[in-house]
C-alpha cells in the first residue's frame, strides 16, 4: 500500500471516529448527569473533548482543508439527523407500547435543542480550533504538538460549550441563567480536564499514524532503489 492509500485510509478512519462521536453526542445529549459529584452536565459532553481530539490530528496530517472538508460533512449529516427525527416524531406510535409519543418527544424533542446548538457551536468552533492550531503550531515551528493541539481546544471549547448550552437549555426555558453561567462554566472545566487527560493519548494517535504512513514513505524507495 503506498503512501497516498494509507494517508487516505487513515483519514477514513479518522472521519468515522469523528462523525460518529458528533452524532451520537447530539442523540444521547438530552440527558443531564452528574459527574465525580461536582459537574452537572449533558452526558454527551464525555464526546465533544474526543471530536476536538481528532480535529487536531486530522489537522496535523491533512490539514485545514481537510478539518473544513470534514467539519462542511459532520455539520451536513448532523442536519440530516435532526431531519430524520423531526419526521420520527410526528410519526404516532400505535397504544400499548412502552415507548409512546410523549416519551419518544421528551427524549428526542430535546435533542433537537442541542442539535441545532451543536450545529452552529460546532462550526464556529471547528473554524476557532482550525486558526488557532496553526497558530500555535507556527509559534513553535512544529514542535510540542501538545501546544497547538491542547491550546487551540482550550479556546474553541469554551465557544463551543457557551453557544450550545445556550441554545440547548436556555432557550427552551429547561435551565435560568443562573444555571446557564454555573453549568456552562463547570462543563467548560470539565472539558480542560478531558483535554488534558488526553494529552498522552494525542501524542500515542501521532506517533502511530506517523509510523504507519512512514513505512509506506520508506517501502517506496526501497521499490525505487530496487
């Protein structure tokens, strides 16, 4: 396999993790737990540090044109999701059944909220995270990779966290700005701490996908000495 195929490979890999994490974070982001006691948050904030983890990778390797590329794509099936649903729900569930239309609306009429929250969070902070990371990465003339990738996450989640608690609960009426400022400052918090956490784990993805598309670099000039 030579290097252009392993390239694209891994980005098709990347873009899956990367898709599937967004939408499934708008589906389950109607619930709201509590974590280690102290942040009250959707549960689908656990996804969100994932998605920024892969946007920085994938900017490391394809650059901004390809976080564009695939921020234009996620943003277009998130879309088609809240499509698919709002026809699901307007859809009657026959009686009898344990999940009916109140059930299936409180569960899923909520996602809707965060759906279109994420939609224009994400694209702002996609565009904020993309400007920053090669900021930082020119700064530091390509070198600690967990600069640009932690630092440029660090400022695109907090826009990120801000417009899409807004959107998700403050404006249905779910939380009061109290609550809004509280929950939208820990689950900022949050986040960093994610970010952080996942500092090995960016340089364990760079360090894999370096050698795998290394191998390839090095078999084809063997091939051309050969």
């Amino acid at each position: 396999m030579d290097i252009t195929k392993r390239k694209d490979f891994v980005f098709v890999i990347l873009a899956g993790f990367f898709i599937t994490n967004a939408i499934v974070a708008e589906l389950i982001g109607g619930k709201v737990v509590q974590f280690f006691g102290l942040f009250t948050q959707s549960v689908g904030i656990i996804l969100w540090p994932v998605v920024f983890l892969l946007t920085d990778i994938i900017n490391e390797y394809y650059g901004p044109k390809g976080v564009r590329r695939l921020t234009y794509i996620t943003v277009g099936l998130i879309s088609y999701t809240f499509i698919l649903i709002s026809i699901a729900i307007r859809i009657h569930s026959i009686d009898g059944m344990p999940i009916t239309d109140e059930v299936f609306e409180t569960v899923f009429g909520q996602s809707q909220w965060i759906i279109v929250g994420s939609i224009i969070a994400f694209f702002v902070s996609q565009l904020i995270d993309v400007y920053f990371f090669w900021l930082f990465r020119n700064l530091t003339n390509g070198k600690m990779i967990w600069i640009r990738a932690t630092g440029s996450t660090i400022i695109s989640q907090f826009f990120d966290t801000f417009i899409v608690q807004f959107i998700a609960f403050v404006l249905p009426k779910k939380w009061t700005w109290e609550q809004f400022l509280e929950r939208a400052s820990m689950g900022y918090l949050f986040k960093l701490l994610v970010a952080l956490a996942l500092i090995p784990v960016i340089y364990f993805l760079h360090n894999a996908i370096h050698k795998y598309i290394k191998t390839a670099e090095e078999e084809g000039i063997k091939n051309l000495d050969a």
